[in-house]
C-alpha cells in the first residue's frame, strides 16, 4: 500500500465514517460494577483513595445496585466487609455472613441484574491472606473446602456466578464440585485464572479493608515477569471447570489478556483494578487528564487486547456515557 492510492486518512474525515470502519467496540452489555458491603445501616463511606467509591451497608447498597442497573451495566461483583475477622475466615462462608446477606437483599429487590461474589478469605481472616496459614505459609489443600463453602454459601444465598480470587491450585474443580453435587451444576464460574501479584491493588486494600498483616501474596499470586504460567493457569481453570478466565490486573496485563484470548477462546474478563482507577482519578482531579475521554479509550484498549467482559470501578458511569 503506497501513498498516493492508498491515503488512510481518507476513511478518518468524520465521525460517521469512522465509527462504521471501527473495528472495537464497547457496549454497556461488557461491564461489571464491583461493590463494597459492610456492616450496618444506611451506611455510604468514601473510599480516600478511590473517588466516587463507597462502602455500602446492605440497604443502601441495594439502593446503588437499582442505580447500576438502571443505568444499563448488566452484572455487579461483591466483595463484603466482615463484623469481624478470624484465623479461617469464618464470616466468608457464614449463613448470615455479610456477602450472603446483601446478596439476599439484591435478590428481594426488583432488578435482574447478574450478581456475582468474589469467592476469598483476605477480607475475612484477621491475617489479611487468602487462605489458612500454617506458620508463615498459606496452606493451599486445607483452604480449598473453605473456598467451596463459601462459594456455595453464596450460590444458596442466591448469587448468579462466583468469582475465586485467591490464587490457590484446585480451587476451581474444588467449587465445581461442591456446586454441582448440590445441584447448582447451572451456575458459571469466573476464575480469576492469571492474577498477579500487584502493586496496583493498593487502594483495593484500603476498600476492603483486607491488607496482609504479615508477608505479602506472592506465593499464591503470580510473578509479574510471565504469560507463559498465565496460559498454564488458565489451562488447568478451564480443566476444571471455569466458564470465563480472567486476568488482572489489566491495564500492564494487556499482552495476556491477548494472549488468553488467542490460545484459548474462552471468554475473557480484564479487571480494570483499584490501582487502575485511582491513577486516572487523581490525574483527572488534578486537571491532568480528561477523564471520559481516557477512561473510554482505556476500556476499548482492553477490548482491542481481547478482553470480552471488563470489571471496572467506572462502569455505572461508563454506562452512563455511553447513553
Ligand atoms: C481479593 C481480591 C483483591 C482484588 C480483588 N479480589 C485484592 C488482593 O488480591 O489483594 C483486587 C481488586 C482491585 O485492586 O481493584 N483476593
Ligand atoms: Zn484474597
């Protein structure tokens, strides 16, 4: 293709021909609002370090999730708060446990959204881990029941998908197999399949309020220097029974979402992490960037990588924009 035939600029002379060559696009139908419960009533506490984020109590957060919903976003995920924390996490998989108690309260209201529930121990162990600690380690194969407890506590609470984030080996045939021998053989699994040990999980730790209190994750998280462990990860979650593979965080992770996507064709999630949000937040809040115009080329960049479904922190106002 040689200039003078050939002129690209040709096909970018106004915004109607450019949106019909466009080869990405971004649909509200893609997103996922993750939220924050916590205990209490009529509760909506700031985030400091992620503008526009709140911790909910149950009844205001079914109030937020009407909102999502109505501004078109299709699924929400959950990450709750405890009352209080122990050794193993006891809240996670609690009857009346916070998670299954907001989840409840999203199902007695009038909405069809997807909800889905993020399936650790972090927020709910007093050690801040993911797992049960032995010693100073996270022992995997004793953590695994916790996890599928949990994660079926969730779906009899009335969850539409469960979401495993805590990294250890099995975890997802260990759910699949609780769920499907409790009849809930129909609900899907996204596997946070290649999650990396980030420094972008930062502000999501304040939210949470799920910091390790010793050590740090990466002898459950992946190293940051490697895809081809991430397409094993994702091979053996697909083995066991996941239904979509995610990887996260997104925005330095652009190259294995592409790659997930590529050798695997499963559905892709990105998540668009709290370090992520919090970035373009402070550039936009100083003047910096604007801030529609880099989230949305942002979140086409994580479509272009392959990215089928995106969880972001933006999304009811993506949303929103997108009207
Ligand atoms: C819990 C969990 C984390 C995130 C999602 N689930 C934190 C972590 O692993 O430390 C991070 C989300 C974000 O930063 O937005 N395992
Ligand atoms: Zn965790």
């Amino acid at each position: 293709m040689h200039y003078p035939e050939y002129r690209p600029r040709r096909l970018r002379a106004n915004a109607k021909l450019r949106a019909m060559v466009a080869e990405t696009t971004l649909a509200r139908d893609h997103l996922i609002q993750p939220l924050f419960v916590r205990p209490g009533s009529g509760e909506r506490r700031p985030v400091d370090s992620m503008p526009g984020i709140f911790q909910f109590s149950v009844d205001t957060l079914v109030d937020e999730v009407k909102e999502v919903a109505d501004a078109g976003v299709p699924g929400i995920i959950l990450f709750g708060i405890p009352s209080k924390k122990d050794a193993v996490g006891s809240e996670a998989y609690a009857q009346d446990g916070i998670v299954q108690q907001a989840v409840r309260a999203i199902k007695a209201a009038d909405t069809d959204i997807l909800v889905v529930t993020d399936v650790c121990l972090c927020e709910f162990t007093d050690h801040g881990h993911c797992g049960v600690v032995k010693g100073q380690a996270v022992d995997n194969d004793e953590t695994l029941p916790l996890l599928a407890k949990e994660a079926l506590s969730h779906v009899e609470a009335g969850a539409d998908m469960v979401a495993p984030s805590d990294m250890m080996d099995g975890r997802v045939g260990a759910i699949r197999d609780v769920l499907d021998l409790e009849g809930h053989e129909s609900v899907p699994i996204l596997s946070y399949a290649a999650k990396y040990a980030s420094a972008y999980y930062g502000p999501f730790r304040d939210a949470a309020e799920s910091p390790p209190q010793f050590g740090d994750r990466k002898s459950y998280q992946m190293h940051h220097t490697n895809v081809e462990e991430a397409l094993r990860e994702v091979e053996m979650d697909i083995a066991e029974g996941a239904d979509i593979v995610m990887v996260k965080p997104a925005l330095a992770y652009m190259d294995v979402i592409s790659r997930v996507k590529d050798e695997f064709g499963y559905p892709v999630a990105a998540y668009n992490v709290s370090g992520e949000y919090a970035m373009i937040k402070a550039a936009a809040e100083r003047g910096w960037l604007e801030e529609r115009e880099t989230v949305l080329e942002t979140m086409v960049g994580f479509r272009r990588a392959g990215a089928d479904i995106i969880l972001t922190y933006w999304a009811k106002q993506i949303a929103r924009w997108l009207d």
